[in-house]
C-alpha cells in the first residue's frame, strides 16, 4: 500500500507531520482531506508552505473515498491526515480502510473533551467514530511522534472511562 | 505611525522558545521588553492558539513575530492578520531582530518590518571553524 500514514491531528500539516514522521516516512506527497480547506485556496497556500517541494492535495471527504483506491495502489507513497475523527471514520465506512491502521496525532481541548493523553482529547462523539472505525476493522492507536509510545484504542478507552 | 502609537510585538512558537526569547531579550534590554508578549503553542489546538494571539495582539498596530513560517504557529499568525493593514508576521524570528525591535517601535509598520528582517538576517552568520 502507499498510504504510508493516515494521521487525524487538527493542526494537519505542521511540524511533527512534515519533521517527525515525515522523515522517517519519506512520502511523496500529503493528502488533507477536508471540505473547507478544498475550496479555500488561501488556506491551502498556508499549508503548503510547510513541505518544501512534496505535493500537497487537498480533497473534500467524498473525493477522498472516490480516490482512496487509487492512493493506496499507487508508487507514491502518501500521508493522509484529517483534522478530526468524524472525517476519518467517514473514509473507514464501507470497510474502505479495512486492514489499515490510523493514527491518533493530536486533538486537543475542545467542547466535551477529556484529556487522554497530553496530545489527545476526546469527547463521546469522537470514542464513537473510533469505535466504529474499528468495528470497520481500522487498526486504531495513538502516537504522537514515530518514536514515541503507541497507545491502543482499548488503552485509550480505559483511561476515558476510568 | 501616523497615530503617533508604537508598535507592540507579540512572539508565537513552539514550546518555551516565545518565553524564552522575551526572557532573553529583558535581560539584555530591560523595561524595553515590557511589549514583547511570549504566546506559546504547548497543549493547544489552532482555535485556541488563534484566541490567545488575537488577545495578545489586543487592538493596536502590533508585529507578529513567528519561528516557523508553516506549521501551528505561523498558521495562526497568518490567520491572525489576515486582511488587517495595523498587523504584520514576520517568520524565523531571531534573538537580534527582537533586540532591534524593542527599540525601534515607533517605526511605520511596513518599515519596521523590512528593517527587522535585513536585521535578522544581517545576524546569522558562521564563525570560523578552527582549523580551516
């Protein structure tokens, strides 16, 4: 497959995408998927300017479940992030990410949320999309950098219930 | 400025570098850095980060000044002063650009500007490496 990363992290694209795993991932390209960003051109110039020389697309959700086949057969290898866990569980229904793993970046306070780990908050909509995400047989932990501690969904679960 | 005012300085950036940076330039300029205000991005997401630059910036003519030019922080300075002709970013702030800016804050905003990057880039420069 050559969707290296599927990331949810609201920041996107920024430092810990483009530095940590960026470099250790070497992709040839970044996906946002996002229906706001895919039809702001201002915004997207911001973003872009994070990534040097490496394309950067910027697709509504819908586009993305249309294209998502393509990605992961292609050579390129690709980063795919969303700024939320209600876009990435849409890409997962249907078992489109079926095998796959999605990572858990950064999400921080927010109406609802309870800090789980320093990077990550959740609320009961967002345990929802993961659940379901999972049931959808996406492979979910959190991590914020490659070389840090991955955290499973159960890990995760336990601490937001506790 | 036209109105007379002074221009106040607001510093976005990763971890303890915006403290760090206003700490450092207190101690080398004293009272000077009084309207120097640190905002750092540790623990926040972007709506948050934009709130506390907007209520760093306050209302007056104010330079954002950014360590990267992508990512969190200039994102959100980019945000900030978007469409506002009383704000302006400058990217890759360093500690002699700071020192120059407290004491020239009664410049016209697009003059401050070019001088704190001439300034700035002026200042990066490599030592002689011993031996060659």
């Amino acid at each position: 497959m050559a969707v290296v990363l599927y990331r949810v992290d609201e920041r996107l694209i920024h430092g810990q995408v483009v530095i940590g795993w960026g470099h250790q991932l070497r992709p040839d390209r970044y996906i946002v998927v996002d229906d706001e960003l895919s039809a702001s051109e201002w915004e997207q110039d911001l973003y872009r300017l994070g990534v040097g020389d490496v394309e950067v697309l910027f697709v509504t959700a819908d586009e993305a479940r249309e294209q998502l086949g393509a990605w992961r057969a292609a050579a390129a290898r690709s980063i795919l992030l969303t700024r939320d866990t209600a876009t990435m569980k849409h890409l997962a229904e249907g078992g489109l990410l079926d095998g796959e793993a999605v990572n858990l970046g950064g999400l921080r306070h927010g109406p609802g949320r309870a800090e789980v780990l320093t990077y990550l908050h959740l609320n009961e909509d967002d345990v929802r999309d993961l659940q379901a995400m999972a049931e959808a047989g996406v492979r979910v932990t959190a991590r914020d950098l490659p070389d840090a501690h991955k955290v499973s969904l159960e890990t995760l679960s336990r601490s937001l219930w506790k | 400025m036209s109105d007379g005012a002074v221009v106040r300085g607001v510093v976005i950036g990763h971890g303890d570098m915006p403290r760090g940076l206003v700490d450092a330039v207190r101690h080398i300029a004293g009272k000077a850095a009084d309207d120097l205000v640190p905002v750092s991005n540790e623990g926040k997401g972007p709506a948050q980060l934009a709130a506390e630059l907007n209520e760093a910036a306050g209302l007056g003519t104010v330079l954002v000044f950014t360590d990267l030019r992508a990512g969190s922080c200039g994102i959100a300075a980019a945000y900030a002063c978007r469409d506002l002709e009383r704000r302006a970013v400058i990217c890759g702030v360093n500690l002699p650009m700071l020192l120059d800016f407290v004491f020239h804050r009664d410049l016209p905003l697009p003059e401050l500007v070019d001088r704190l990057v001439e300034t700035g880039r002026e200042a990066i420069v490599a030592a002689p490496i011993a031996g060659s």
